[in-house]
C-alpha cells in the first residue's frame, strides 16, 4: 500500500471538539467518538429525508436521544491535580548531529548513537529532531532518491521510544554559525549552477551564495525540465512513499519544509563564508537575473520604470548610520524603499506560501503537522532601521509588524510557527549590537497567538545554562502554569539545540534533566498528546489562498501579550531564584564543578 493511500484513507478524521460546561475542563474526546456522533447525525438526516415530516420528527427525536446518550458517553470525569497539571506541558524535542548520516549516506556508529538515544528517553525527552538532507539522498542525480540509511536510522529513534521531527532540508550546510559539517547540494544542482550561476541568491557585488535556490527559480524550469518547486515536491513525495509506515504509526509528528538558508524562512543576508560577522547588517540578496527581472516588472507595474534595486546598502558588517539607506531618515523612509522592501518581503511570504501548499498536498491525510522556521534576527532590533531584519527580509519596523503576516500565511496550512533565540538575554549582548531578543520573540509569538497558529521554539546557540534554560522555561509558558487547566499562553513544543558529548556530559545532563521536568511542569513524560492537547489527526486541505492585500493587514503593530518577568518553572539560577530549591541547585553545581576539576 503506498502512502498516498494509506494517508488518504485517514484523510476525514482527526477533528477534536471541546465539551463547552462548567466545571473542569474536560478531556479531549477520542476521534472514533467524535466520527461515531457525526454518523449518528448524518443518520438522522438520512431517515428525515426518506420518512417525509412526521419521519422526520421521530428520527430527530430518536437522534437526539441518541446523540444525547453520546454526549454522557464522551463526558470526562473530573481531572485530578496532576492531569489538570499536565495541560501545562509542554513537549521537549532534541535536535540530532548534523552528520548523523555523512554525506556518503551512512548511519555510522549506531551503537554510540543508540545509547545516547536511550539517555534522552531517561531524562523524559518527548523525541528528536532531524535534518533529512536534500544534498544527501537525491546525491546521485534527478529522481535518484537513496532512503536506505534514514529509514534505519528512524527504526532506531522509534525503537528507542522517542517521536521525530523531520526537517526537508533543501539547503546546504556549512558555512554557517554552528555548520560543523559540509554537506552541499546535489552535485547535478550544482553543475546547473555552473552554467548558471544566477539560480543562487546573489549580492549586489555578484557573489553568489550556493545555500539555496534563489527563490527567483521557484518556478522555472532550468533543472531538467523541473522548477525547483518541482524539485522540492517530488522530494517529499518520495518520502512520504518511502516512509508510509512511520506516517501511518504516527511517529513522525510534524514536518518542518526548509524555505530557505538553514532550513529558515529568510535570505541568506548573513553568510559567514562570505565574512559576515556579528553584528553586522547583512546585505540584500536579490540581484540575481532572476529576481532583479521580476523587481524591474513589478516597478514598471507600480508606473516607476526608473525605481531600482538598492545601491547604497552598505556591505555585510555596515552599521546602519554607515548605509545611505539605513542611517536616520535614510531610503529605506522614502517612497522607494518602501515598495522595495515591501516587495523584497513579499516575495518570501509569497515563496514559503506556494511551497507549504504543494506540502500540504504531498501529506494530505497523514497524521503529521506542517512546520516553517523563522529565524531570530535580534541585532539591530532596538535600531529605528532594524536593518538586519530587512536584509533578511522581515520588514519590520516600529510601525509596521514583519512577522504577523508570516503568522497569517502559515494559518492557511494549519502549519507551526517554529522561531529560534528563545534562550537569550538583551543584556548577553554586546551595547552596540542593539540587541533587543527578549522583545523580538514577545512580539513575534505574540503575534503566532493572534493568528491562531501554534507556536514553538528553539535556541539558536547550544546552552547549558540554567539561566538560558529559565528563559527559555518563560517563554514556553509567557503567564506561568495554571494550576487548574490549561495555561493562559503556552507554546506548542520547545526543541533543544543539539545532542553532543557535552549535553551528555554528567553535569550538564544533570540540569538539562530539570529543564525538561519543569518543561512538563513537573509532570513524568506523558505519552499521550491528548493530555496536554498536542493531539494531531490527519493533515487537512490548506484553506484557500489569502490574498497579500489580506495578508498585508497583518502589518498593523499590536501590543505584545504581556510576559512575565520570569518563570514560575525555574530550574534555579543565582541571579534569578534564590529560593531554597535553587540555592540548594546552585550550591550542588559549584560542588560538583569542583570535584569534577579536581580528578581531571
């Protein structure tokens, strides 16, 4: 049975409802209950239409004694203290090596691997995350798909009881703040690149950036007669046929669709192997042939032919009163850079829209959730200019919001919101780098929320801190636990950046243990969704297009829902909690160091 069939027959179920009484909050009603209510409706209607009126009358009475009795059936009991503590928790994911599989497409050491899998599933890890590499299995040439070592290694994670999030990594890596590995894209896409260069992102000067497709490509057909959209839904057609038995089983939970560099919905402003450094602003990259045709249209279109592309944008470590067009009162205010950046940030909404519907497509009926991660562009925040986030490509500004419209586009396709630097302080960050990453991500889960979409998070630098991890622990629950039910704003999941040696190492292990406990507010591992309503039933058909005018009314600034000054989950932290518990915590650390330091 192939996968398409398999997910199709699921393809009607999977709603949850609410009861809607008073008391405590019910739990979430089995999806065979919910189908056998709607049968027993669509029954009664049956019988009306066939009976005439006075059928009609006896089969609605006879549906609603029925209907009736279904209701006490699917009616919980009260909840006890610990299942109304366990619609406080929140999942932990861990993300696995970026060479878990090499780039000859081998699982190596799958003993060493397995037994940190199981030291996870000891610390209550609800699952895994995992780049499945474009570069990797389509290697050989078009169409050549090689699955053989992701399926074993996705028969180790289920064996070791741990859940999977799989990322379609499209991009390359290497060359990037973490990228210990060089795993490039297919080599046949990259001879394509040699002979033409401009289906890469491109700067101003014509470096080209080898990362990704210049999103100019998506729908041209310059790789064997495919458009790279093409390219990429084939890729995930493949995967869904070849991994139909882990859909079917539920253990790949949700699907992350790489949108960009890093896997990221955003441009690749901010290449280290290009000599961007911290915190520099980044450059534009849209001066391939490609995208500067279309920004030419769009201009002549708007009745300005003369209007072009920037010229005085700085370079890659600019500050912005260095930049023409972001010093105060710079281009990016006037006319023109208005519907530049209007256009350079539309094209991305436009970009990740086009390719989670064909997702959405591919993985119609299977019991998974679509995902896109958004990157935590935080330097510069505090600028006026913001001018690291526009050159990523979110234009946004005091009075305008860059992220809600990305929040609107991904509702249509019940998708995740996944953002990074959950972990970081404004005062960890140098004075100069205007750094404003507590209120970056406040507003950007804030604005998730408001657009109904589930939100989750990641850190973008590997801590093991407990001072990163209550940041963290306070952005998962902005308000704190509800000791009765559902917390008033809770995040959908939390994945940690990343499994190695030193998360393992005894001591850190020790309080990243404490970390996923208070994650699940003090509650053991449940593996039922359902407590803790994460429950996913098949993927249903994206919602029709929203027009960018629609989207665009998302750019209204809003008031950020208010957070809490810190976590009521604290995992102890010196300048933080001087509770007993985490003085006692902060004591047991320095001791431990200490003798650690003394046997080394």
């Amino acid at each position: 049975m192939t996968g398409t069939t398999i997910c199709s027959r699921l393809g009607g179920l999977g709603k949850r409802i609410r009861l809607l009484q008073p008391g405590p909050t019910p739990e979430i009603v089995p999806v065979y209950e919910v189908q056998k209510a709607r049968q027993v409706k669509e029954l009664g209607s049956r019988r009306a239409r066939r009976s005439g009126i006075r059928g009609a009358v006896r089969s609605a009475q006879a549906v609603a004694s029925e209907i009736s009795s279904t209701v006490k059936e699917m009616q919980a009991p009260a909840l006890t203290e610990d299942e109304k503590m366990l619609q406080n928790y929140v999942p932990v994911y861990v993300m696995l090596p970026l060479e878990v599989i090499t780039v000859d497409n081998v699982l190596e050491n799958r003993t060493g691997l397995e037994k940190q899998l199981k030291k996870l599933r000891t610390a209550g890890v609800d699952g895994v995350m995992l780049d499945v590499w474009w570069g990797i299995v389509e290697s050989k040439g078009p169409k050549q798909y090689d699955w053989s070592a992701y399926r074993s290694l996705f028969q180790l994670v289920q064996e070791c009881g741990l859940k999977l999030q799989a990322i379609m990594s499209f991009h390359q890596c290497g060359g990037n703040v973490g990228d210990a590995v060089n795993i490039p894209l297919p080599q046949w896409i990259l001879d394509i690149g040699e002979s033409d260069p401009d289906v890469f992102y491109t700067n101003m000067k014509g470096n080209r950036n080898k990362e990704y497709l210049t999103m100019g490509v998506d729908n041209l057909p310059l790789f064997a007669g495919r458009t790279a959209v093409e390219i990429y839904t084939d890729y995930m057609k493949s995967f869904r046929d070849n991994m139909s038995d882990f859909l079917e089983a539920g253990f790949v939970i949700d699907i992350e669709v790489g949108l960009g560099p890093a896997g990221e919905l955003r441009y690749p402003s901010y290449p280290q192997n290009q000599g961007w450094a911290y915190p520099g602003i980044g450059e534009f990259q849209c001066y391939d042939k490609y995208l500067q045709a279309e920004f030419k249209e769009a201009a002549i279109g708007a009745g300005h032919p003369e209007w072009k592309l920037p010229d005085n944008a700085g370079e890659y470590n600019d500050t912005p009163e260095s930049t023409g067009f972001f010093r105060p009162n710079g281009t990016y205010l006037t006319e023109e850079g208005k519907f530049f950046l209007t256009w350079y940030s539309n094209k991305l909404l436009s970009h990740g829209d086009q390719i989670l519907d064909e997702a959405n497509k591919v993985f119609l009926g299977c019991k998974v959730k679509l995902a896109a991660k958004v990157s935590g562009i935080h330097w510069w925040y505090k600028d006026d200019s913001h001018a690291a986030e526009l050159t990523s490509g979110f234009y946004n500004l005091k009075d305008r919001d860059g992220y809600r419209p990305i929040a609107r586009m991904l509702s249509r396709h019940y998708a995740i919101f996944n953002f990074t630097c959950l972990e970081m302080w404004d005062s960890e960050q140098r004075a100069d780098a205007k750094s404003g990453s507590e209120e970056l991500v406040q507003q950007v889960l804030s604005g998730g929320w408001r657009e109904e979409v589930e939100v989750a998070g990641e850190n973008a630098l590997p801590r093991y801190d407990r001072a990163a991890y209550n940041q963290i622990l306070l952005n998962a629950r902005p308000n704190g636990v509800n000791r009765d039910g559902p917390p008033k704003l809770r995040m959908y999941g939390v994945t940690y950046l990343r499994l190695s040696d030193d998360l393992l190492d005894w001591n850190n292990f020790r309080i990243f243990k404490t970390l996923v406990k208070k994650m699940h507010a003090d509650q053991d591992f449940c593996p039922d969704p359902r407590k803790y309503n994460n429950y996913v039933g098949p993927l249903k058909r994206s919602k029709p297009k929203i027009p960018i005018e629609d989207l665009l009314e998302a750019t209204e600034p809003m008031e950020p829902f208010p957070f809490d000054e810190e976590t009521d989950m604290s995992v102890g932290d010196e300048e933080t909690d001087m509770s007993v518990g985490g003085a006692i915590a902060i004591l047991l650390d320095n001791l431990i160091d200490k003798i650690t330091s003394i046997f080394k």
